[in-house]
C-alpha cells in the first residue's frame, strides 16, 4: 500500500509525522538521529522544510521584520529563517537514510525552486504546503504541476482562501490533496482549537483530513482521530532540555511513542456506526436476567413472586415474559435453582 493510499484508508490507522523543522540545530548527524528515534518510535514519516532565508524574507531590521511575543521574541526574520533552515544539500542523505530505516521522507518547499530541488534529489512521494503559503498562488501551481497529492495545513486560513488553494491544486494537476486542521501559533493552545470544525473541514471539501499540532502535549492530537484525522503531523526533538529552535513545542522520542500507540488504539476503537453487541459483548450475555423456578413448585401449582424469581444467568425465559407468567400453572414439578422453559406451565 502506497503512502498516500494509506492515508486515505480508513481501515488504517492515522499517519504519524515527526516534523523535523530545525531542530537538528544545523548538525547533520543531529539530523539523522532524529530520524533514527522517530522510526523507532513508530512514526511513519519524518518531514523537512526546505527554504533559505532568503527566500523566505529579507535581511531587514526594520520592526514590521522582527518577531514580537512567543518563542522567538524580538528575532529577526531572517536570522530566524537561517538558523532554522535545513541545508539542502542534506536533502539527499537525509532521505536515502530514511529510506534505510523503512520510514517515509518528505518535505514543506516555501518556494518554486525548493519544488524543484525536491523533486530533482529527493522525488518525495507527495509535498506540504505550510498553512503561512495557502495563500501563495504561484507556489501551489509549481507544486500541483508536480502531479504529486498535496498536503495543507489551513492554519488561519479563511474558507475563501481554503477553496482557492483547493480549486488552484485541481486545476495545475494535483491528483490528492490533504487538509490539515492548525492553529499557526507555536506553542499553540488548546482552548483555540476549535477541533470541531475538523468534521467541517472534511464535510465542505470532501477530502481526507488531519491535524498540524503545535501543543506540547498530545490530548488534541488523540481527539483528532475521533473526528477523522487521517494524518497527525508533530514537530520532533531527541531533548526538549537541548533547546532545539523549535523544542518548546516538539515531542521526545518517548511522548510520539505515545502518540502512535494511542493513537492505533483509538482508531481501532471506532469501529463502526452500528448499534447492538460487540465481540466481546457477546461472551457476557449469559449473565443477564431470567426467569427461575426459586422454591419447588409442584404440577398444578400457580407460578407466584414467592416461588419464582428474575435472576442471573439469562438460561431461563427473558423478564419480558414476568407479568405474562405469573398465575399459570405449572405443567410438571419444578426443582428449586431450575431455569424456566416456555413448555412449563399450561397455556
């Protein structure tokens, strides 16, 4: 089964993203080792960002350039974005190390030479479009063109703005696209969510959902899946404690363990819409209620409350039939403990 055919199965459990971001601290084996323990973890694949600085802004200090409030307070755009940047020429080793591990690798372009640096070195199986580029037409046209299944993160996007990038990724070509639920905060908290509009999401554009987290914790991420998160993308550190850029809001090895666990046992729990007895229902059915003879009773004697009771186990008749039983006269003697039958009293 393809990656992205795993996506879409509902029968599968949601896909887990480690999100890489630039928590390798410009430290290749950093790199890979993040990878190491996000296969080992179970997640089933790891996500880079390819850009530069400079094609993300420009070398400015000017105040409408600096970072206010958050993480990274009073930092610079640009010198954010260079410390933060994954070097391309990582891209390479990076996913032929992925694919040793047997995890998937791929990655966010910000613009349309990342696309084709991607697709020259790398040929990713499908790309992400950060919720910050929804908006940036040009760049989803390049990426469609690419006729690979996209993912966006939708993030503060309007459902205008939703529709056009969906409209702009059909037109050029995409033959999948993904949707993921995010709040483009990092951290992000949880009380903003709006996790409902999840459902909303997969309702109005009929297609596959998920959810870009940037929570600390995963209690947002287990909810996803309740409501049809078919992919579940978290940023990743080997140790919060070592300050990666983006540790403050990254799960360690142990806590996206967790988050592929429960996340399985959640889907698996699902099930499906109908209502009556499980599997594991079926086995307990012996000790519901019935009818039983509680006191000898002898042929042509009345059934009464005194002689006859509901009790466990079920072997006797349902407690439907109580009012329907009690006055009848038994057809035969009757020993105390004995599950009454429909044949025991004369009709």
């Amino acid at each position: 089964m393809s990656f992205i055919d795993r996506i879409c199965d509902l029968s599968q459990p949601p896909v887990i993203v480690a999100e890489l971001s630039g928590n390798h601290n410009q430290n290749l084996d950093t790199a890979k080792e993040l990878i190491r323990l996000a296969a080992e973890s179970g997640a089933d694949a790891v996500k880079l960002q390819t850009y530069t600085a400079d094609t993300l802004t420009l070398p400015s200090e000017q105040e409408e350039f600096i970072v206010r409030g958050g993480l990274w307070d009073g930092r610079s755009l640009h010198d954010l974005y260079q410390q933060a940047s994954t070097p391309w020429e990582w891209h390479k080793p990076l996913a032929e190390f992925a694919i040793q591990l047997g995890i998937q690798l791929f990655s966010t372009p910000f613009d349309e030479t990342a696309v084709d640096y991607l697709e020259e070195t790398i040929n990713p199986p499908l790309h992400k479009i950060s919720s910050f580029e929804v908006t940036h037409i040009p760049l989803l046209e390049k990426v469609a063109s690419t006729g690979k299944p996209v993912i966006i993160s939708t993030g503060m996007a309007t459902e205008a703005e939703i529709a056009a990038a969906v409209s702009t990724l059909e037109t050029y070509g995409c033959p999948q696209i993904i949707l993921l639920k995010c709040i483009s905060a990092y951290p992000a908290e949880p009380k903003d969510f709006n996790l409902k509009s999840l459902t909303t999401l997969a309702t109005r554009f009929l297609k596959p959902v998920g959810l870009s987290d940037h929570c600390l914790s995963n209690d947002i991420a287990i909810a996803s899946v309740v409501l049809g998160a078919r992919l579940i993308e978290k940023h990743f550190t080997n140790n919060r404690a070592a300050g990666g850029i983006d540790a403050g809001f990254s799960l360690e090895p142990i806590e996206l363990a967790d988050l592929v666990q429960r996340s399985r046992n959640i889907h698996k729990s699902l099930g499906n819409p109908k209502l009556g007895t499980t599997n594991q229902d079926e086995s307990q059915l012996q000790f519901r209620r019935s009818i039983y003879v509680s006191k000898q009773i002898l042929q042509g004697e009345p059934f009464t409350p005194e002689n006859l009771k509901i009790i466990r186990p079920s072997n006797g008749v349902p407690p439907k039939h109580w009012k329907e039983v009690l006055g009848k006269l038994a057809k035969r003697d009757l020993e105390t403990n004995t599950p009454l039958a429909k044949d025991d009293w004369i009709s």
